[in-house]
C-alpha cells in the first residue's frame, strides 16, 4: 500500500511541477518527484506480479530499477547545476561567467 501511495502522490506532484512551470527548464523538485514515480510505481508491479520462486530468478530487473531511478535523479542534479552555481555565486549562473 505505502508503494501505490507514494507513486500516486508522486505522480500527481510531477503533474502540477508541469502544469505550473514558468520556465523552459524543469526544477529540481520535479526531477525528485519522477525519481520517486518511476521507483515505487515499477517495484510495485515486480513485487506484485512475481511470485516468491519468480523474485529470486528475476532480481536483476529490481536492480535495474535502482539503476534507472538514480540516472533520473543525477539528470536532474546535472539539469538543475546552474541553479546550484547561482546560489554559491551570489545569483550569477555558469552560462554568464
């Protein structure tokens, strides 16, 4: 239950990140929010579909979720790094120096 929850909110958060952006490029926050969509929403179905003797043959696909969910979250940092440098810098960003 805690899984569905989270993927549900998640998803509903990454909706109104898109519905209510301003700027051409999305913030951190809905990076975070995909990250947490994607995770929950995929472990849900390969624990829910894959009986006991199923999950251990098939493990690798839960690591490759794992995988996924953080390659979402490192674009994310690495789409959101002039907001970081701008923070640092006193409101000046990397693509202004």
């Amino acid at each position: 239950f805690t899984s569905v929850a989270l993927a549900f909110f998640a998803g509903f958060l990454v909706l109104e990140i898109i519905e209510n952006k301003k700027s051409s490029r999305l913030p951190l926050s809905f990076w975070i929010a995909f990250g947490i969509f994607f995770y929950h929403l995929c472990t849900f179905f390969i624990k829910g579909l894959i009986n006991e003797q199923g999950a251990r043959e098939l493990w690798f696909i839960q690591n490759l979720v794992n995988i996924t969910t953080n390659i979402i979250y490192a674009l994310g940092f690495w789409v959101c790094r002039d907001e970081f440098a701008a923070a640092k810098v006193g409101g000046q960003t990397l693509s202004n120096t």
